[in-house]
C-alpha cells in the first residue's frame, strides 16, 4: 500500500499549512472532488435506505454535553469552552446531543418508528499534535453519522440493515472488512454505570453479529462511553487496523435526555438510539481509499474521470466539445492538448485517470473517440462520442468498481 500523506500531496490531494495548524488539513479541487463523490454516495445510499437528512451546528452550550455525558466521560477529547456572553459554548465531539434534541422537539407516534436521522457532519477533537498526521488523525473531522430512533423490539433489524448498507458501500469503494469486532467496556475505561443496560445492549448486538453470519472477536476496552458496538475493522498494507465503520446501541442518551414516543397503548415510552456510521470519518475514509488505490480511484471517485486527448491542435475544437458534453453528463472532465507534450507523454502524465479519449483526425471527422481504460484495455475501435457518454455514464451512475461494460480487445 502507499502513503496517503506522500501521494495526497504528489496528487493535489490536500494539504496543511502551519498558519492553519496541526491536524487541519485543507483540501484542494482534486481532492474535495473526491470528498465530495464520497459524500453524494454516502447520502444517496441512505435515502434509499429510509433516513433522513438534517443539519445541525459544530457548536454547543457546555450544558448539552453535561447532559449528554460526554463531560464527564470525554473532555479529555473536547477542545476547551469558549465564553461567549456569559454562556460556555464548545465545538462538539459528537452529533449524537444535536440528534437528540432534534428528536425531542417533536412528538413521535410508535408509527413513526423506525426514525432514520443523518447527518454528514463537522465535529472537533482535541488530539494531541504528536499523533495528528495526514488525513488519519485530525481535529476537524467531518464525520458520516446516523441515529436510528427505534423500539427495542426493532433494534436488531435496524443495526442488521446497517451492517448490510456498510458492505453495500465497500463494494462500490472496493473497500473489504478485515473483521467485524465486537467492541466491549474495558478495565479502567470511562463508562456510563449501569450493568444491566451493558448486557442487553451487547446481547443485542451478539445476535445481530450471529444473525448476520460474520465472524468477530470480541475486544475489551474498546466501547463507547454510552454503550458497547459493532466495529468493521479495516487493515492497511502493514496489517494494522482502523475503524471506518460502526453500529452502536444506546440506552443511555435517550435516558438522559427523556426522549420517548407514545406507543399504541397512549403511553409514554423509551427509544433506543442505535448509533451507525458507514464510512466513519470522511478524512479517514478518503486516507485509506488513496493508500488502498494508490490513487487509482474507482472511476466514480476519481477526481477526473475522462482526460480528452486531441492528437494535434486541429482536433481543439472537437476535444473541447467533448468536455462539454462530459461536463453535462456531470462527469468530470479535463482536455489535455499537445501544449501539454507528445501524446505518449500525455497518456503517461494521465494513467491514473480512468478513461483517456483521444481525438485524432479520423475521429473529428465522425464524432468518434478512440477510448484508453485505465487498465490497459482498449475498444478495437474508436466508439462514437455518444455511446461512450452513455456507458461511461452508466457505469459511473452505478458506482460501478468495474472500468468497462464488457471485455474489451487490447
Ligand atoms: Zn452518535
């Protein structure tokens, strides 16, 4: 695997500046288009899904995460308050307190239930500056969340369609789970007390993990606060593992927050949050994807997806019209034209975009592009501009890992 610090900047990925600060990595064109891919993904797979998206501010009162526990269990990681007007503001090191209040500001209807929350979100950790490097390890992190407000009698479902939305996700990114933990309290570990709630909510995820039919190791030391989870674990080159993934299920927050919804008896009872991220922070998701690929996007993620090459300036006009109507196709589209070197030199420069469409003078003629895959495979002939629009198109649209609709002839 490669390093996704050395190539992030060798590509325009993203990078720092010390006047921003340590772990505050800023991203470039090539790069938030990337992010971007990612999060339109993200959010599509959930709409499918049955959630809904809100947004909520990265600022709190300090009371909030009083409530929430997260003072008392997590400050260690909280950037200091602010003072603002006699009130403790703090940037959040969670969205789970804004989802909760968002809950409760409405009355729900055990009809309403399963309620599916999500938000593609900013929150802040005060990681130490000796371990922040890259995109791995930051302090502002954009992270994919979801909160699912549910009985008790619906939890296992809801975190069994999370673990199928999880690997749905890393088909289309190419991502494979190294193993799925199951993440239990450990000695010494700040935790929320409350023996009864730990052994339920893992029981529950027991038969999910069981249910499911995947393999898992269970680790001590590594749940929430609030509750015990299910991590996807992820290996980088080396073998070491991350987390991207996870389902959660809590008992605590919808307690300290009173959230309820009226049942069909008329009365009053408690949810469950089950908290679930598919792609986990998108910084971290996006460091493994350029070590994973070494670049090489699958070709919906790519920052450019189609690099257009005219042999010659006469066939300019041609390759620019190309572009455009990439463009309007909503792919990303870039022309490379001999001021750029000698064709082989541009299909060099180019090799990890992946379709390359060369437009020399037969093509122009009509309307056709000699089509180069990323990986080596070329269309006997040159295709006309319009049906490859349709099946680059298509196979983008699908979020497709595949490069080609059908075996092509080098
Ligand atoms: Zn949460």
């Amino acid at each position: 695997m490669h390093d996704h610090r050395r190539l992030g900047r060798e590509l325009e990925l993203f990078d720092t500046d010390p006047l921003i600060g340590a772990g505050l990595p800023y991203w470039l064109p090539d790069g938030a288009a990337v992010r971007h891919a990612l999060e339109e993904y993200v959010r599509g797979a959930e709409r499918r899904a049955g959630y809904r998206h809100v947004c909520s501010p990265v600022l709190g009162k300090r009371e909030l995460y009083e409530i929430s526990g997260h003072w008392s269990h997590y400050s260690d990681d909280m950037f200091p308050p602010m003072d603002l007007g006699g009130e403790q503001v703090v940037l959040r090191p969670s969205l789970c307190p804004h989802h909760a209040l968002i809950y409760r500001s409405r009355a729900h209807s055990y009809r309403e239930l399963p309620l599916r929350m999500a938000e593609l979100g900013g929150m802040y950790r005060s990681e130490l500056s000796g371990v922040l490097g890259g995109l791995t390890r930051v302090r502002a992190i954009q992270l994919n969340d979801a909160h699912i407000f549910c009985t008790l009698d619906q939890v296992a479902e809801e975190a069994r369609a999370a673990l199928e939305l999880i690997l749905e996700a890393y088909g289309a990114l190419g991502i494979r789970p190294a193993r799925y933990r199951l993440s239990l309290p450990g000695p010494g570990g700040k935790y929320v007390a409350g023996a009864d709630m730990w052994q339920r909510a893992t029981a529950l995820l027991i038969d999910v993990l069981d249910g499911f039919g995947a393999p898992y190791e269970a680790a001590e030391g590594e749940a929430a606060f609030y509750g015990p989870k299910i991590d996807v674990q992820i290996a980088d080159g080396a073998g070491r593992e991350t987390t991207l993934s996870t389902v959660q299920v809590d008992f605590h927050q919808p307690e300290r927050f009173g959230l309820h919804y009226i049942g069909p008896d008329g009365a009053k009872h408690r949810p469950v949050m089950v908290h679930r991220s598919i792609v986990g922070s998108v910084e971290r998701a996006v460091a493994h994807l350029i070590e994973l690929h070494g670049g090489a996007f699958p070709a919906w993620l790519a920052p450019t997806q189609v690099l257009v090459l005219p042999v010659s300036d006469a066939e300019m006009p041609r390759a620019a019209g190309f572009v455009r109507r990439c463009v309007d196709q909503g792919l990303r589209a870039e022309i490379a034209g001999p001021e750029h070197g000698t064709l082989g030199a541009r299909v060099r420069a180019g090799r990890l975009v992946p379709y390359q469409a060369v437009i020399g003078a037969k093509e122009a003629v009509d309307d056709r592009v000699a089509l180069r895959l990323r990986d080596g495979r070329r269309p006997e002939t040159a295709l006309p501009a319009a049906e490859v629009l349709t099946r680059i198109g298509a196979l983008v649209g699908a979020h497709s890992t595949d490069l080609w609709d059908t075996d092509t002839r080098a």
